[in-house]
C-alpha cells in the first residue's frame, strides 16, 4: 500500500512526516524558515521561503523512503491556518510578504468594524470574532495599503492553498473548509463563501480558492516540482494544523477534546455535525468534511502563545540554549517563587480577545532566577489551558472529563502534570505525538483507501502516559486566581490607534 506523506507547514517550520499503514512514523524532515518583524507587532513569512523549505523536506524524506524501497502512495497537506498568501496567477509568485496568523496591525480596522456594529453578523455566520487573528482583514490591508492591485490575477490563500498550487504546478488553486472557515469569509452554516461577507472586508470573490472536502481530491503531484516525489501522487487530504490534530488524536466523536501545545496551544471539542450558536470567548469552527459530504464542527478555545514563549526564553532572553532545556530547568525548583509570566506577546486569544494586552512579568524579586522564570512559563501554558477548557466547559454545557494532548511541548512531563492538576482531569499523551501531521496523513490515506473507515483510525490511537490530578485542589486554584490577578495587569497595555 506504500506510506502517506503528510506536510505539515507550520508557523516556524515545515515538516515532511511518512506515515505507515498501522498510524506509525516510517520517516521525516524538518526545516525552519526565517519569520520577519518589520514593526511592533507586525509578523511576516516569505511565502517562497515556505515553499523552499516544502521542497527540501519532502525530497529529502522521498529520496529517504525509495532508499529503502518504500512508495508513496498519498500527500496530504496540514497548515498554519489564518497566516495570509498572494501571489500572481500567471507568474506563481508572491504579491507580497505573507501576514502572519500572530500579526496584529489590523486592529484598528476590527475595533472599527466593531464599532460600525458588524460583529453579531460576522459571529453568525462565521462563529468567529472580529480580531486581527483572522485573514479577512490582513487580505483587505494588503488590498489597500500593502501595495497588492486588485484584479483577475491575484491569488489567496492561507498557506495549504500555497503548497496545493505548488505541488500541482499551478493547475488547482484550492482549500478545504477547516481553513476557509478561519478566514471571516466562509458561512461555516452554508459551507461556502459568503458574498456579505466578501463586500464587508472588500474582497474580491474572484481571488478566493475553491472549498474541496479536507478528505478528497486536490489533484496530482506536478512532474519535477519536488525532486523524489513521483508526477501523479494523489493529495487526498488538506486540513488546518488543529482540526488536523483534532484528526489524529482520533477525537471523531462529540465531546473528545485535545490540546495541541505548538507555537500557540489550541483547544479543539468535537460537537457533531451541527454548527452550535456562537458563544462568548470561544470560537466555532469547520473541523472538516469528509468525502461523503458529512461534516463535523469544533468549539476551540485560541491561545496565541505557549511554544513561543520558550523560544523567547532561548532566543529573547538567552536563558537556555536548546528548548528542550526547558523542562529539567524548570522541574529543578518547587514553584516559582511567586513569579507570574503572561506571554501575551501578540495579544490574548480566548477567553479574553484582547489585541492590546501585552507580555508581562509579575512578582519578580532579587531571588528570581533562570529556574522560576522557566517554570513561570510551563506554568502559564498550564492556566492558559484552563481559562479555554473552563471557557469550554460554561459554553458547551458538558464538563471536559478527560484531555489528549500532543504538540512539541507535550514531551513535558511537568506540563502535563501542572494541566492535570488545574483541570482536575485525567490527561493523555499518544505514543506519536505529531498529531497535527498524523492527521493530515489519515485524511488523505482515507481519501486514496490506504484506510477504509474512522473506525479503523481510531483503533491506530496509542496511549503513551496519562497523567492524573495529584496536588491539591485548593492550591490549584489559589494559583489560577494569582494567574488571574497577573493576566488583568496584562490586559489593554498597548496603546489604541
């Protein structure tokens, strides 16, 4: 049957991942690619950049896998989300640097949207919020200020649409549901883009992909566009980085939830094939559609930085050498002595919604050191994850009774121990962590019959460790109203415009 390749485009890098036919690794590569602050609060990627970094990954893991007489039988396509591409239809080159999902220019133009009273309709219709989060207005201030002309020859996408164009050698321009309903243009009621909405943010529909089911067809692999990648590879799958760990956690029935701790950790609950009413703090979402037209929706609380936040430990501050420094440095000391870390670099996600708050420390004293401020960051993706489950639990009407958590910074013993403890749930890490590419990969393998049914996929599902609440209940919440009292001094720090 051959493995499945999932390409997995995320945030600071790309990865290839091979997936065999029993839901294990057979192989993969890894690449960063350069991430651009020209201002405060801007964030930009060159979308060749991306595209550089697909190619060497998936060559390298192709040459890898015939090496050892390994075929490929599908690619499948996993991504970044909200981050925002255009490029020239006739050239494939991009129009501009790509705004990043963390960007934060466009939050004026929310707050006048907000103003101007458009909020109810963009959350029934896209159960989303009006937040510089989202692509609609990053493709409208590139429209109007970034020097990009309307007209038949512009392209958008998020970044699956990039790769798909690529892959195919410019013959599809596609995108599944799970990231056209991040976008502010998609009636996730309807599953289609929405002309309303497209006339608010000033979108030409002409530049927008086609929507295609995340498990189906997104055409062939072009001749000679990735070295080792055979003309003719089916990509059978697309889906965004959460819904597509939402996917590989097996979660495929209402009420399994996962947190994915990447460069921000997202929590994702299945509720069915009925897109619930939108409430406070949350987001509703596409998790995807399958090739028999069945779709299924997600509640998803958003938080912007966890991952992050340890790259800044070692690449801001210096305090470690290797991320994977963090865990012993911060597991070396009891409690943080009081110290509070809010890393609201990019502003706070859900529950709070707040563009203007800032990172902050609290609590510093002269007995500070690398240990506390280390753990004060494991700490703060633990409360982050509490304010969305809690967020979760109000909306939803049905208590979280158990967590599956994946992502790089899953590998934290102490992470998952402290979420454990604040959630007073069981939490589950799989055996392959890699979920979000997993997921990819079992879309397109259930597409192209590497796998015949859900069912089958769940059953590939492997527990690695769960980890139980050990430690007192009423310290867990005295140190959630400490995080609490921190995340308000955050809160509205950076200046309006």
């Amino acid at each position: 049957m051959g493995v499945v390749i999932a390409i997995d485009a995320g945030t600071t890098g790309v990865r290839a991942l091979a997936i065999d036919e029993g839901g294990r690794p057979a192989g993969w590569s890894y690449r960063e690619f350069p991430q651009h602050f020209p201002q405060p609060g801007w964030v930009e990627h060159d979308a060749d950049d991306i595209w550089a970094a697909v190619v060497t990954t998936v060559g390298e893991l192709a040459a890898e896998l015939e090496g050892r007489g390994v075929t490929i039988a599908a690619v499948g396509i996993t991504d970044q989300r909200e981050t925002t591409v255009v490029w020239d239809r006739r050239t494939g080159r991009p129009l501009a640097r790509a705004i990043v999902w963390q960007d934060r220019r466009t939050a004026a133009a929310c707050d006048r949207l907000r103003g101007a009273g458009h909020l109810p309709t963009v959350r029934r219709l896209t159960g989303l919020v009006l937040d510089p989060y989202f692509s609609a207005t990053k493709l409208a201030w590139l429209l109007d200020e970034g020097g990009v002309e309307a007209g038949p020859d512009v392209a958008f996408g998020t970044v699956d649409s990039w790769v798909v164009w690529n892959l195919t050698g410019g013959r599809v321009h596609a995108t599944d549901p799970s990231n056209a309903s991040r976008t502010l243009l998609y009636d996730i009621g309807r599953l289609a883009w929405s002309e309303e909405l497209c006339a608010l943010f000033g979108v030409p529909p002409s530049c927008l992909p086609e929507v295609r089911p995340s498990s189906g067809s997104f055409g062939t692999v072009a001749p000679g566009v990735v070295p080792g990648l055979a003309s003719g590879t089916p990509i059978g799958g697309v889906a965004g980085d959460q819904q597509a760990a939402l996917f590989g956690q097996a979660c495929v029935t209402p009420g399994m939830t996962k947190n994915t701790y990447g460069t921000g950790s997202f929590v994702l609950m299945n509720v069915g094939a009925e897109a619930p009413d939108p409430v406070d703090g949350l987001l509703t979402t596409v998790a995807w559609t399958l090739a028999d037209g069945s779709t299924s929706y997600a509640l998803e609380g958003a938080i912007f930085v966890t991952g992050a936040a340890i790259q800044w430990l070692r690449d801001g501050l210096g305090l470690i050498g290797a991320a994977d420094e963090v865990g012993p440095l911060a597991a070396s000391v009891p409690d943080t002595g009081g110290v509070v870390v809010v890393p609201a670099f990019t502003g706070l996600g859900s529950p709070y919604w707040d563009p203007y708050a800032r990172g902050t420390i609290v609590g510093l004293t002269r007995g500070t050191g690398r240990p506390q401020l280390a753990r004060a960051v494991v700490e703060a993706m633990a409360y982050l994850t509490r304010d969305a489950v809690d967020a979760m639990t109000r909306a939803s009407g049905r208590p979280v009774t158990a967590l599956r958590a994946d992502g790089g910074a899953a590998v934290l013993d102490l992470l998952l121990e402290l979420v454990a403890d604040q959630l007073r749930v069981p939490v589950a890490r799989p055996q392959v962590a890699e979920t979000t590419a997993l997921g990819a990969a079992y879309l397109a393998g259930l597409a192209t019959g590497v796998w015949g049914s859900l069912d089958e996929i769940g059953r590939h599902w492997c527990l690695d460790r769960e980890f139980l609440p050990t430690g007192d209940a009423g310290e867990a919440d005295r140190l959630y109203a400490q995080w609490q009292r921190a995340v308000e001094r955050a809160r509205s720090w950076a200046p309006t415009v």
